[in-house]
C-alpha cells in the first residue's frame, strides 16, 4: 500500500481557509488568536487526521517540550519515587524530561545544566542541593526546586516542620524513656531543617529527654549499613535498658536501621519504636512496616510540575511578565503509622 501523506499546514490553510501564517501562530503562540479561530483549526485537525512533526516544529519554533531534571541519587528511595511522580505527569502536561544523576558532585551538575541547556529544554527541575539558589536563577530559564535552599528561584517543599512534630508527637505518647532524631547535618536555610526543629521544639516544651545525631550516612547501601551500625552500637551501649524512640530523617535509613536491629535481635525490639520520614515504598515495604510522615510524594511532584509549567507558558507569550518573587508552595504532611510504633499501644 502506498505511504498515507502527511497533512501539512497548507493542507490545514486550504480546509479552514486560513493563512499559513494564521496556521502556525496557533501552534506557537495561540493566544494570540480568537477563541472561536483556535476552535475552528482544532476541529480541522481532527477532521484531517493531523499527526504532528515533533521535530519539525522544534526546528520551527526552538520549543522542545522537554523538562531537565537534576536528581541527587537514586538510592535514596525517596528520590526514586519523587522522580517516577514527576514522570507520571507526562500524562497530563505533555512534557518529556531528561535525567541527569548529580551524585552530590558540584562541578559535575553544573556541566550537567549545560548539556540540558545545549538541548534547549524549557524548564528546570532541581531536587539536588550543591548549587545555590543565586547561580541558579541566573540561568534566565523557569525552574522550580523540590527540597532544597530556594530563596531565589521557585519550590515546592514538604511542611517539614510540621512532620517533626507529627513523629517527635507520635514517639512521645508512647512514653519512651529518651527520642532519638538521626539526620545528616543540615543548614537551616534547607527545608528540611524544619524537622530537626521540630524535634527539637516538641522535646523541650514536653522536658523530654531527648538527643540528635548528626552523621553523614553515606549514599549506598554499604555506607548507609556501616554508618547505622556505629550509631546503633552507641545507643545500645548508652541507652541500655530504656526505651528508646528513633526518628530517623528518611525511610531508606529507617529500613536500614530496622534491618540492622532484625539481623541482631531476629525482631524489632520492644524497647525500639522507629519512625522515618517519606512514605517512600520502601515505608511499605518493609519486613516490618515502617511508621512514617508521609511527604504526599505524588502531590509535590504534580505541584512541581505545573508551577513550572505555569512559568514556561508565560514565557511564551508575546510581552511575558517575570515574576517579581518567587513561589514557594508547602504541602501538608500526612502522619501514617504502622508496626513499628503501634506495636506499643
């Protein structure tokens, strides 16, 4: 059978009885024709089979329709799963996304931008955290952050002062005898600082005692494994006999240190209560399942998405108005508990 022949703009003009001209403005730029017109071409398309040239009109345009995204790693399951949501939105704002893997490495990320900026994407989507909020907004490209310092560029980010408290508030009701908040050290001025203080602020009005380890825990398995350990080692030795309630800053850490306290004990012992921080799969998932301050991972990614949708649309418009501050959206965080606090009740 011979090949069906694509329909062209001119095909779209001769049917509608518009100009090439008027064609093509409603491809780039449709707002700059009336509702009714706009109607009147989406109507032929339907009526002409019109199957679209992707890389035509990128070459027509410059618009690729492709989002960046810079990611810290993928071993933390939180990231992963932040990354499928994202992926997901696909469905509903019809961006495509490249992946970039920053490993913590600064230099490497900044030539990662470059890459995704030689590819002329559209927006930016940043969940690491080794480049400044400034150098990032000097990109002169949308971009929104997921997690990370903000102050000068767009985000949306989990109410992770309220988490602290929902985990440090759980713990506490079950009247451990010293709470325990394992995190990596972190500045204030990242979001996720918020749950140290929440912590911080639940134990000293209840007069808990209560300590916070700092620890670099490392991005592998193995890292992540050696490090708990060392800080499972201290407890035992420190906080004999008492129970103690761990709130660990993410639930790839807490399955860790569950499955350390599994391979020792064979279950997780009365004098442990653990809850993590995500609801990542893995919070499910576990041999033990693992309370949790659910981050509505779903949610920030859709939210993520469409703030810089919202940014890149208006950048496509014949006098675009820039914003005159960032945007900063929090998403309230869900407590859900399971075995391994409700075990005590």
């Amino acid at each position: 059978m011979p090949k069906k022949k694509n329909t062209t703009f001119n095909d779209i003009a001769n049917y509608t009885g518009f100009s090439k001209t008027t064609i093509s403005r409603y491809f780039n730029n449709p707002d700059s024709l009336t509702l009714e017109n706009q109607e009147i071409i989406a109507r032929a398309l339907i009526d002409l089979d019109y199957k679209e040239n992707k890389v035509a009109r990128i070459l027509a345009n410059g618009k690729t329709e492709f989002i960046g995204i810079i990611i810290p790693n993928l071993n933390n399951h939180y990231y992963s799963e932040m990354l499928n949501q994202i992926l997901l939105t696909y469905e509903h704002f019809g961006y495509k996304f490249l992946v970039f893997i920053g490993n913590e490495n600064e230099d490497s990320e900044r030539q990662y931008i470059q890459e995704l900026l030689a590819y002329n994407i559209e927006g930016l989507i940043i969940l690491s955290f080794t480049i400044p909020s400034k150098e990032l907004a000097d990109l002169q490209i949308p971009i929104v952050t997921i997690e990370r310092e903000d102050q000068y560029v767009c985000s949306v980010n989990t109410d992770n002062y309220m988490g602290g408290v929902q985990a440090t508030s759980l713990l506490a009701r079950h009247n451990c005898d010293v709470l325990i908040h394992i995190n990596s050290p972190t500045a204030p001025e990242i979001p996720a600082y918020g749950r140290i203080q929440g912590f911080l602020d639940v134990c000293t009005e209840k007069d808990l005692k209560h300590r916070v380890i700092f620890r670099v825990l490392g991005n592998t398995y193995e890292q992540m494994q050696e490090n708990l350990n060392e800080i499972l080692e201290e407890l035992e030795q420190e906080y004999a006999s008492q129970k103690k309630g761990i709130f660990i800053s993410s639930d790839t850490h807490a399955n860790v240190f569950l499955n350390l306290l599994i391979k020792k004990y064979g279950k997780l012992p009365d004098d442990y209560l653990i809850i993590g921080f995500d609801d990542s799969p893995i919070a499910r998932e576990a041999a033990i399942p693992i309370s949790t301050v659910g981050q509505q991972i779903d949610k920030i990614a859709y939210e993520a998405v469409s703030l810089l949708v919202e940014q890149m649309n208006e950048q496509k418009k014949r006098k675009p108005e820039p914003l005159k501050e960032p945007i900063h959206k929090v998403i309230t965080p869900i407590l859900l508990r399971r075995d391994t606090t409700e075990k005590a009740d």
